[in-house]
C-alpha cells in the first residue's frame, strides 16, 4: 500500500517535471562562440573576405552581436537579429585570417540573447569549406585532431582562447614518420610538446607538411579548436580545396556511426578514424576490427555505393574527406566533414547553402553550387520527416546494412533550410555538400554535444533539457518525456531506487 503510494508520487513528480518548459539539450546552438578562420590560399587577382552564417530555431527575433574584441584594423561590430528559417551571412575581414604557426588576436566573438546555430565559410578563389560552429558550453579541454595527408600544402590546428591565462599544451602525434613545426622560434617534432598560455580571444595557429592527425591538446579552460588543411588535393585527382571543421571535444565523441557516400561520386571516400583510449577495437561492417591506441588513426575508404555501420569499443572521432574530382563527368573538389556519432544525432537542424566565391564569373551553372543534402534516419522514422515544413520529398532511400537506418540524398536550391522531424524523439543524421567549378563545401548540419561515456557518471533525478545522461546510458534521452524515458526501460532502476 505504502509502496502503491510512493509510487504515485514520483508519478505525479515525473509528470510534473515533464511539463515544465524545457531548455534544449547541448548541441551545436548556444548562445555564446568564439571562433575563428584558419589560414587558406589566395590563388587568383583577390583575397576573399570570410563569411559567418547564423541561423536559428526560435520563433521570436534573436538579436546577435558579432565582434571582434582584439582586432582593429578592421574591427567587426554587428548587431543584427534572425529568425526560424532565416540566415544571416556576416561578412568579416579577410585580414582576420590566420597566417603561418604562431598566435595572434582574430578570435571572433558571437552572442545572441537566445540559441543559435553559426557555420563559418573559408572561402577563396576555388579553394573553399565550410564548419559546423560549436558553442562555448559544447567546448572541452582534451581534444585530438584530424587533417587530411600528405597534403598538398600545410596540415594546420587552430585553437581560439574563451578565458585569460589557458594553459595550452599541444602534444605533436609520433608514429607517422618525420613531423615538424616551427613556433615562436623553436621546432617541435614528433612526439614533442608545445606548451603555451592563451588568453580569451587569442588565437593560436600550427602548421607542418607532415600529418597532424591526432595531435594533443590539453588545456586548463576550455578552447575552441579547429582542424584540416590549407589547401589539399585528397587522393589520386589534382583539385585542391581548403578543409576545416570545428573539432568535438574528446568527452562529446561517440561509439556508433553510419557513413553516407558523397552523391554523384563513383570513386568512393575517404575517413579517418581517431581513438582516445588504447586498445580501441573499431569494427567496420565486412572488414576485419582495426585495434587503435590513445592518438592513432587510421584511414579507410568506403566505396561510392555505399553507407557503412562503423562501431567502436570506446569514443571514436571521425572525419570523412571528399576526393579531388578525377574526371570531368563528376565535378567535385575536396572538403572535410565531420561524421556525428548516432548518440549525438539531432532531429532539427536549420542551415544554409554558401554562395560561390566568383559571382563576377557568370551565371552559368557550374558557378552555381549544386547543394546534396544527405541524410540518414530511421527507416519507421522517414515518414514524419520535414523539409521547410513541408513533407519530405520522395526520395530512394538505401538499407544500411546491420542498422534500422536508411540512408539518401536530396538535391537542395540555394538559401536557407531547415530539415526536421516531426516528433522531437526521432534524431538523424545531416551532412551537406555542395560543389562548383574547382570548389567544394561540406559541413554536418547539425549535432548534439552531450557529455556522454563519462566514466563517473553517477545517476541523477530526470531533468528536462537538462543534456545530463540522467540515468547512465550513454543516452541524453532523459529530457524527452516519454513514458519509456520516465517510467520504465532503463530508467527504471533509478524510480526504483527512489522509491526503496
Ligand atoms: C526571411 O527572409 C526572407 C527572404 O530574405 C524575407 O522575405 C522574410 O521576410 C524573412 N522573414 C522574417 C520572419 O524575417
Ligand atoms: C596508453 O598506453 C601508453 C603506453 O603504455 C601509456 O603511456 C598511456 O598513458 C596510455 N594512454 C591512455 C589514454 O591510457
Ligand atoms: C547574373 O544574373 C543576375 C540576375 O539575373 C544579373 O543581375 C547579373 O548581372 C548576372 N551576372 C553576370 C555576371 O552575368
Ligand atoms: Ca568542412
């Protein structure tokens, strides 16, 4: 009777906490970044300036401020306001580009009164990419990064400081043959640690011709730090682009991920994969188990066919890479995405196509992008998919072997889009890509960052929004109120323990 009692309370309790208006789970919208735009090649008659897109979710104006709190000449000072659906493009100085192995002051600082979602396009003449921006509360102090190699010019790491007096110590990867990099008037090699202090809007810029992949960064606060290449051909093709995406803190990595193949390609991709622990056992569906130590990888191709299941025995990054284009019928350029593991997919996600870098260039379609968004979801999902609120299109979605997951792609026009689910518990993955005459863009679209894998989790009341793995299953489903989620499955054992 006692215990009925009890049981009706934590009940009322769950269904109470349920209905209280929830902040969002951590994922790549926040309401503070700090970012910045590493060094790319300015091959023709100009420099480029960069581009900074922000977007939201919410339907009440967001006003954003953009500055650039250590940079003068010129300052950036913007204050505008964006709404669901809606993209801004700011335009910032090509002064602000990093250039060379050193640190210097182009942090660039974005603040909105509510959440937003920022992407940040590199872009010069043939040579551009795009990043998924990350918010100052998705940041971490442990992180490894990927480049692709051998590169055509420089690897390079960017780390932009979020407090005074960070400790930087970049740790350089041993193990892929003879590395360098000159900073501040010393060379480092393989294996060699750099230590530093950065201040809030500091930046920090490494070089080398050798592979970065897998660098080192610890630090005493939390940095953002950006990964990829100046420009690089990627495989056998001649075409070389700029690569960068906005690295994952080590503590936000996964252990399960679906690859989806770049559309109209027949020569398949490249990924690299990067452990943090060792013996980390990554299995890659029909291939034998790669076993990685803490800061290896490994680079693996999947052919142009195919979506691969990819599960790994603790947190893996791991990064896919666009080939340079080999014939003239598939037109395509490097770029670097970074592949969300499935626990931190989301299921909304607004962004935006980049524009071209050479309008002056006509009208013709090759200076166009063609925009492929790519999309992989659940198959008893697919039907409350939406794209700009509307239906999703009909579109020939692919089996992933092993997965409940189907995977497709779907031609987008320019401007702004948003790709959501009906039902907020129905996460998916989003990438887009998108190719020009000599130039290419590709980003995912959107992701959660949740702490995830701790090995201290301890279990802690359901909070929704609160982005907390509440009952340590390496799941932040906790937010979401479902009678699976509040009374039973996994959660169970926690009411349980409430209530004895
Ligand atoms: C969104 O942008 C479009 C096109 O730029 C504009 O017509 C529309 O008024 C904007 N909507 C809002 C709510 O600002
Ligand atoms: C991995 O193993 C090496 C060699 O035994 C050790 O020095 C290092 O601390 C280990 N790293 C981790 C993350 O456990
Ligand atoms: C491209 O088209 C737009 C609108 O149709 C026109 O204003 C512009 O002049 C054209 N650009 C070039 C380079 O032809
Ligand atoms: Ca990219």
């Amino acid at each position: 009777m006692e215990l009925i009692f009890k049981w009706l309370l934590v009940v009322l309790a769950i269904k109470q906490v349920c209905t209280a208006s929830a902040p969002t789970p951590p994922d790549n919208k926040g309401t503070e970044f700090i970012l910045m735009f590493m060094e790319n090649v300015a091959t023709a008659d100009k420099q480029f300036d960069l581009e900074l897109y922000c977007t939201t979710q919410q339907t009440t104006p967001v006003t954003v401020h953009v500055t650039t709190p250590l940079w003068n000449n010129p300052r950036v000072d913007e204050t505008f306001t964006v709404i669901d659906g809606n993209v801004t493009k700011i335009i910032i100085s090509a002064s602000l580009r990093m250039t060379g192995s050193g640190v210097d002051t182009k942090g660039i600082h974005v603040s909105a009164d509510a959440e937003v979602a920022c992407y940040g396009a590199n872009k010069e003449t043939t040579s551009n990419d795009v990043y998924l921006g990350l918010p100052v509360d998705a940041l971490g102090m442990d992180y490894y990064t990927v480049s692709h190699s051998p590169p055509e010019n420089m690897a390079e790491i960017g780390i932009a400081g979020t407090e005074d007096g960070t400790t930087v110590s970049i740790t350089l990867p041993a193990g892929h043959g003879p590395l360098s990099v000159t900073f501040q008037g010393k060379t480092y090699h393989e294996g060699e640690t750099i230590s530093v202090t950065l201040d809030r809007f500091k930046t920090l810029q490494l070089q080398s011709k050798g592979d970065l992949t897998g660098t080192h960064i610890v630090t005493s606060k939390p940095v953002a730090v950006f990964s990829g290449n100046i420009k690089t051909n990627v495989g056998t093709g001649t075409f070389s682009d700029h690569l960068v995406e906005q690295m994952v803190p080590a503590d936000r990595w996964g252990k399960e991920f679906v690859t989806a193949p770049i559309p109209g390609r027949t020569v398949g991709d490249v990924f690299r994969v990067v452990a943090k622990a060792n013996g980390t056992v990554v299995s890659i569906t029909g291939r034998p188990p790669i076993t990685l130590n803490a800061g290896e990888s490994r680079e693996f191709e999947i052919p142009s066919d195919q979506y691969a299941h990819i599960t790994s025995t603790e947190p893996v990054m791991i990064a896919q890479f666009v080939k340079s284009q080999l014939t003239s019928a598939e037109p395509a350029d490097p770029s670097m995405i970074l592949v969300p593991p499935l626990e931190q997919f989301g299921s909304d996600y607004t962004f935006t196509t980049p524009e071209y870098s050479r309008p002056d260039y006509g009208n013709a379609s090759i200076y166009r992008y063609q925009n492929e968004f790519m999309i992989v979801a659940k198959k008893s999902d697919i039907g409350g998919l939406l794209l700009d609120g509307k239906p999703f299109p009909q579109s020939t979605w692919k089996d992933i072997p092993g997965t409940n997951l189907v995977g497709t792609y779907l031609t987008l026009p320019h401007g702004p889009h948003t790709v959501r689910h009906s039902d907020p518990l129905s996460t998916f993955g989003g990438y887009l890509y998108g190719h020009a005459y000599r130039e290419s863009y590709g980003f995912p679209t959107g992701m959660r960052t949740a702490l995830i894998y701790s090995s201290n989790c301890k279990p802690t009341p359901t909070v929704p929004g609160d982005g907390i793995d509440n009952d340590c299953d390496n799941k932040i489903d906790e937010e979401l109120c479902t009678p699976d989620n509040n009374m039973n499955g996994k959660s169970y054992a926690i009411w349980q323990s409430i209530i004895t």
